[in-house]
C-alpha cells in the first residue's frame, strides 16, 4: 500500500472504531449508571437505546449526505460532534440529560460509519478492497468486543463516565490524520438530498422502534404506544413508495434487485441482532446474576477481540479470493453453535468452564463471518453508490439490534435470571444459525473470468451511475 492508502485505512479504521467502542462499552457501564443517576433497567435501556434509535434512523440520510456533499466533510462533522456529545455524556448530571445526550451522539455516529466505510471502497479495488474491508471489519469489531473490556476497568478503578471521555483521543488522532492525508472534499456535481424523504424515514423507523421498546412499560393499548406505532407504518409505507418516484432517492431501491446486496442485508438483520442481544445479556448477566466485577465481565470476551484482530483480515482475503458464500454461510453457524453451548453456565458462571468454551467458539464464527459480509454487501454495488450502500447495511445492522434490545423484556420475563438468561441465549444461538443458513442459501460467488479475476455476475448488478448523479 502506498502512504495515501494507508492513510485512508487508518482513518476509516479509526473514525468507524469510536462509534463501535460507543456501542459496546456502555453495556457494562449500564449498572453503574443507573446506580449513580437512578432509574433502574429502564434507565439502562435507554443509554443504549437513545443513541440506536438517532443512529439507525438516520444513518441512510447520512449515506445520502456523504455522497452528495462529499465524503470528508461528513466524516469531519461527525468527528467534532462525537467529540462534542462525549464530553457532555461524561459530564451529565442526571439520567434523562445523558439519554438526551447520547441521542445526540447517535446523530453524529451516523455520520461516521458510512463516511468511513465509503473512503475505503473509493480508494481499494479487488482483492486489495476486499483484504482492507477485512483489516477494517477486524478492528472495528474488536472495538466492538474490546468495549466491555474497557468499560470495565474505568468502572471499577475509575468512573463510568470516563467511559465515554475516552472516545475523544481517537477523535483527535483520527483528525491529525486526516490533516495529514490532505485530501480536499469532493462533491459532486448536481447531487442532491431527498429531505422530505428523509422526514418519512426517521418517522417511519423511529415510531415504531419506539412503541416497541415502551410497549412493556406501557402496554399496546396505550396511545403513546399505538399512535408512534401507525404513524411510524405509515409513514415509512410512504417513504419507500416515495424512493420509486423521486430523482434523488434515499434508498435506492434498485440496489436490492442485486441478489448479494439485499441476502446480505437480510444476513446482517439476523446476526446483528444476535450480536446486540447476546453482548447485552451476557455483560449484565455475569454482573448482576453471577457477581463478577465489571472488569471481570468485559474480560470475558476478551478472547473474542484477540480472535477477531488476528484473524479478520486473513478471512477477509480468502472472501476476495475464493468467494463470500461459504464463509457468511458457515460463520454464523460456529457462532450460533457457541452462544447454544453457554446453555451450561449456571449462577455462578464458572469462566473456564461454562463461559470460556462458548466464547472462543463464537469467537471464531464472528471472525470468518464479518469481513466476508462487509465485502459481499459493499462489492456487489457501485463504487459511486458505496456511501448509500453502506448507509444501508449499517441501517439495517443498528435497527437490528436496537429490535433486538427492545424485544429484551419479552424474551427474559421481565426479570434476568439463569433461566430467562438461557431463553435470550437460545434465541441468539437461533439468530446466527438462521443467519448461516440464510447466505449459504442465497448468496452467490462473484464469476470468475478467462484472467482469473473475480467479477460480478451479470445481470446481477444495477448500471453504474456517474459520480454527479449518485447519492
């Protein structure tokens, strides 16, 4: 790689690392918050919900906002507001200003992820874009699964709220890099952004996220409930009927007619959620049923981060090599296979017995899972449209596990105990088996032709756009 891709890499690297670490190091943070600022599980839910819901709804937009008016100065706002929201979560005096605030924080990690991913896809092509994605899906996963880590120690040894302070040193690495590559921002000509469409959007996918996780304080019969719940059907029902007509979608809907892109995305919706679900349950269990220490409980997946960092990339070439199909297909399986096999952890959780086995088995599903996922999605699509695209599979990963979050209190009971422990792992394991199956069934492996060099099947990709018309 040339200095400018490294570069490139790192930023992308860095700038998508803070929102994954945001994501997963709040979890084990969750009993110390609501200790401190009260509220008890529906406090808890909402620090991580609050920031799902901005993140999700508006991630296309953001998508839309990164291609229209160029990659880098969407991904520097979204640095500065980052950085901003952090510091204001770290200093929040009570429960209900920290939800607000991580609202806003998930706003600004919109703007990240897609920013980011698309700075990669613009610069790498073939077997090199597919390795990168795989060094790129390797460490933000790891910031994903070295968040309860972390959190853990700045929980017992420290503060909660370092927890989240600490996002502002790879914010300014992440800019003194970007000062360094000296790349201008580049927008192209006539872009432009359906807002109205984007209104129907975060309305269509906010309401009914919503009513789904106030259903259990609440119940359906509510009007705070059903109301969100049929404006927010409504609405999206309109908005996608609005993406076939207008001259600058949100959601170009001709993407899903690409087999790889809309199996993936469905893939993604099943792993996801297992990912959101069974980091949630088993960061609060460990803590708040088994007794361990918060560092304790982020220790425990430890070995999931170090799997992940040494072996993504390697998975991430022989996708570009040989193909994604078998490795989205047999990854999930490993994963699922491992959550199932903590069917044996009882209430005192014994680590190297019960834990440790079912963690390094769906270490290693994760690891062979993500990168090829990443590249089948993103590879199958234009380059021009790699920032919608991405938009799309982050959507749909967050959506996911904020449903997945939201459904808590149905799939446990009520209460976190070794039983409804168990229920919430039979449902992960059954996610990510269900995920397996799903791309060993529809996605295809890209042709190879007289050369030797892998291309997309035919008729099986929309036409290229020119750069002025994407977005």
């Amino acid at each position: 790689m040339t200095r400018d891709h490294r570069l490139v890499l790192t930023i992308a690297v860095l700038a998508s690392f803070v929102t994954f670490l945001d994501g997963s190091v709040t979890n084990v943070a969750l009993p110390a918050i609501s200790a401190e600022l009260g509220g008890g599980l529906t406090v808890q839910q909402w620090v991580v919900d609050a920031y799902l819901i901005t993140l999700g709804t508006l991630i296309l937009l953001a998508g839309s906002l990164s291609d229209a008016f160029g990659r880098m100065l969407v991904l520097r706002a979204g640095l500065y507001g980052f950085a901003a929201t952090s510091v204001l979560i770290a200093i929040a005096p009570t429960a209900e200003l920290l939800v607000v605030m991580r609202g806003a924080q998930g706003i600004a990690g919109a703007l990240l992820v897609p920013s980011s991913l698309a700075l990669i896809i613009s610069t790498f092509s073939g077997a090199a874009q597919a390795k990168a994605i795989g060094t790129w899906t390797g460490w933000t996963s790891a910031a994903f699964l070295i968040g309860p880590l972390l959190g853990g120690l700045f929980v017992d040894y420290l503060s909660w709220r370092l927890v989240f302070a600490i996002n502002t040193v790879p914010i300014a690495v992440t800019l003194v890099l970007i000062a360094r590559l000296g790349q201008k921002n580049v927008r192209p000509h006539g872009a432009r952004i359906d807002w109205a469409g984007a209104l129907l959007g975060v309305v269509g996918l906010g309401g009914p996220v919503f009513a789904l996780i106030e259903q259990a304080n609440l119940g359906w019969n509510h009007p705070a409930i059903y109301l969100p719940m049929a404006i927010g059907v409504v609405c999206f029902t309109v908005f996608l009927l609005r993406q076939r007509t207008t001259e600058h979608p949100m959601l170009p809907l001709e993407l899903f007619a690409v087999r790889n892109f809309s199996v993936g995305n469905v893939a993604t919706t099943l792993v996801y959620a297992a990912l959101s679900l069974g980091g949630f349950l088993l960061a609060v269990f460990l803590q708040q049923v088994a007794g361990y220490s918060a560092t304790a409980a982020g220790l425990a997946m430890l070995p999931v981060t170090l799997v992940s960092i040494l072996l993504s990339s390697y998975f991430g070439a022989l996708a570009g090599r040989f193909g994604p199909r078998l490795l989205m297909g047999l990854g999930p399986i490993i994963g699922g296979i491992g959550y199932l096999l903590m069917l044996g952890i009882g209430e005192d959780a014994n680590y190297l017995t019960e834990v440790l086995p079912g963690v390094l088995l769906f270490a290693l599903g994760l690891t062979v899972t993500v990168a090829p996922l990443t590249s089948a999605i993103l590879g199958s699509i234009p380059v021009e449209r790699s920032g919608i695209g991405s938009a799309i599979n982050n959507a749909v990963s967050r959506i996911a596990g904020l449903i997945a979050i939201a459904l808590l209190g149905v799939i446990l009971g009520g209460d976190l105990t070794v039983d409804s422990f168990h229920r919430g792992l039979v449902v992960t394991g059954a996610l990510l088996i269900a995920g397996g199956i799903v791309s060993i069934v529809g996605i295809q492996n890209p042709v190879r032709d007289t050369v030797g060099t892998r291309r997309p099947l035919e008729g099986n990709r929309p036409p290229r756009v020119a750069p002025e018309d994407a977005g």
